[in-house]
C-alpha cells in the first residue's frame, strides 16, 4: 500500500538505490569469505596434512572467519565425526559373518581404541572451551594430551591388524578410515600447538 502513495520519482529513486545495496551487501559478503578462506589457506600451511586440511575445513569458512579458536574446534569437530564413523565402519565389519578368530579380536581392540579417541577428542574439544579460565595453560596442556592420545590410540589399533592374520580387504578398510581419523588429528594438534 505504501508504494502506491510513492511519487514516481520516489519509485523510480527506488530502483535505483535497491540493486546498489544488495551490491553492496554481495561484496563485503564475499570480501569476508575471501578473508575467512585465505586465513584457512595460511593456517593449513602449517599442518602435516595441508591438502586434507583445506578439503575438510574450506566448507566451514564462514564459520571459522578468522578465529584461531574457531578453526582449532571446527577441526576437532571434523575429527570427532571422522572417528565415530571409523567406530562405526570397524563395528559393522565386526558384523560380518565368518570373520576369523583373529579378525574378531583385532576388531574388538580397535573399537575400544575408536572409543578413546572419541572420548579424547570431545575432551580436547571441551579443554578449547576452557581457555578463558584462570587455568589457562593447564586447559592448553589438556588439549594437547588428548589430541596426542588420539594419534596412539589410532596407531594401537592399526598395530592390531598388523600383527594379526587378517584378511587383506578388511585390513585396508580399516587401515583407510583410521588413516583418516589420524590425519585429522594430527591438524587439529598443529593448529592446538601453533595457537599456544
């Protein structure tokens, strides 16, 4: 209704104004996804695992912006989803029938291995949520352990498979997935110790 008591020069002031401000509004849009995805790129620079890195994190850009703490958790996050689906996978292959003894077991220790580095890694996770505390370097500290733990936990359950007689497709499966799950962590400890 209101447009109708609009003079002509009004509207046609309003066609004008109206694609400036959402060109506007467009640019410093993509001018701070430039931002976020170039703080990524830098950030990834210093991990093990650069490739993953920016594969796994560049969807979240506008998330993460350019917050260190942002990426560290976001990073962690990926990782914990990583680890559960790892959890997941061995689980489902433990499933299978006609496993071999061998398989069993090995799979079995490897659950229980996926199981820690969940935990650990929600532990990091809540340890990065603690930074603000009074015990700072302590929470720093924590974040650091766990994430190293991951890593030894993903190592002890690849070390199972390696000592067993297991068949080769279910070793590789597995092998691929905890591979992964380490990558992961071992960025989310880069970017842990580069922040501290």
């Amino acid at each position: 209704m209101a447009v109708e008591n609009c003079s002509p020069n009004s509207r046609k002031l309003n066609k004008i104004i109206f694609p400036i401000i959402l060109l506007l509004l467009c640019t410093t849009s993509q001018a701070q996804s430039n931002s976020s995805s170039d703080f990524i790129k830098s950030k990834c620079n210093i991990t093990t695992f650069p490739s993953l890195c920016l594969n796994t994190l560049l969807p979240y850009a506008s998330t993460i912006q350019a917050n260190p703490i942002k990426l560290c958790d976001t990073a962690l996050d990926i990782a914990i989803e990583s680890a559960q689906n790892a959890s997941h996978l061995v689980s489902m292959l433990g499933k299978n029938k006609g496993i071999s003894k061998y398989e069993a077991t090995a799979i079995k220790d490897c659950i229980g291995d996926l199981k820690d580095a969940v935990y650990e890694l929600k532990e990091t996770l809540g340890a990065m949520g603690h930074l603000n505390d009074t015990d700072k370097d302590f929470q720093w500290d924590n974040a650091k352990t766990y994430a190293s733990a991951v890593i030894s936990d993903a190592t002890s359950c690849l070390d199972g498979f390696s000592d067993r007689k297991v068949n080769s497709s279910v070793k590789t499966t597995i092998s691929d997935a905890i591979s992964y799950v380490t990558r992961l962590a071992s960025n989310a400890l880069a970017f842990i110790n580069y922040l501290y």
